[in-house]
C-alpha cells in the first residue's frame, strides 16, 4: 500500500496535459449539466475533488483519469518529456482546492460561487491542456523565488537550465 501513496518526482509533461484536457471537459461537462438541467448538477463537482484528491495523494497511480492519461494516451503522444513533479502536485492542490470550494458552496446553497469557481478552473486547465502552461507550476516556482519555499523544493523549478528533456 505504501508503493501507491506518494507523488512521482518527475511527471510526463504530455501525460500531464492530458490529465489537463480530461479536467477540462469533466468541468464542462458539469458546467453545461448545470446550465441545461438545473444548478442541482453542481453536485458533480464533488466528483472532480476526489479525482484532484487522488492525485495529490498518489500521482496517476490510483486515479483513474490519470491512469488513462498516463499509460493510455501519453505512450501514444511519441517520447515523454519529463517535468518535475513537486510543481505539479502543487497545481493538483490548487485543482483540490478550487473543487473543494465548489463542492462546500454548493453544500451552502451558494452555486454562483461553484459556478464561479468551475469556471476559473475551466480557463486554467484549458491553458495547461491546450497551451502547456501551468499555472500552478508558474505559482510554484515564484513562490521558490520569494523566498517562501526553499530553492531545494524543486531543482528545476529554481533554475529552468536544469530541467531534463528527452530529445529524439
């Protein structure tokens, strides 16, 4: 049980993307369930926090949109392009977060403030899905660079020469 708790220290970016890709279109799926059926679908972001919480917990190793990502899609994307993990984590923390607080607002009869929420991770996802950029990870290494997490949480985060590439 051990070997499946504990997040990977380096991720495949494409993976990684794809996970982004699978949020984006749960998060619409839940938005236009919302729109068209009733805020009473809002509920289902209850479904998103438990897959960002098995994330955080365990990487793709017990998720199942990031087993898919991982050893489905990614493998079918060419060679991996690594990343470090601990940003990545992090950005699934904020994804926890975001989901968690949708999920308690809407617990609260509140679901303007899930749709809100839904949405900001829906514009978020889409630019790490379809542009590869992470905002978690940019969040992540800025908060390296004020001091607030040491320079040693993420080698590659501190100085971008050292990330690991995989070339063809």
């Amino acid at each position: 049980m051990a070997s499946l708790i504990g997040f990977p220290e380096v991720v495949n970016e494409k993976a990684a993307r794809t996970v982004a890709a699978g949020v984006v279109v749960l998060t619409a799926l839940v938005l236009a369930l919302a729109g068209l059926l009733g805020t009473g679908w809002l509920w289902a972001s209850a479904l998103l926090a438990v897959g960002f919480a098995l994330r955080v917990a365990a990487g793709p190793r017990i998720d199942p949109l990031g087993r898919l990502a991982a050893h489905v899609v990614a493998p079918r994307l060419g060679l991996p392009r690594f990343a470090a993990g601990a940003p990545k984590r992090f950005a699934q923390g904020i994804g926890l977060a975001v989901t968690g607080g949708a999920t308690v607002a809407v617990a609260l009869g509140a679901p303007a403030v899930a749709v809100g929420l839904l949405a900001v991770l829906l514009i978020f996802a889409s630019l790490e899905a379809g542009l590869g950029f992470c905002a978690g990870c940019w969040m992540y290494g800025r908060l390296i660079a004020l001091g607030v997490l040491p320079e040693d949480a993420c080698a590659d985060c501190a100085d971008i020469s050292r990330r690991t590439r995989v070339t063809a």
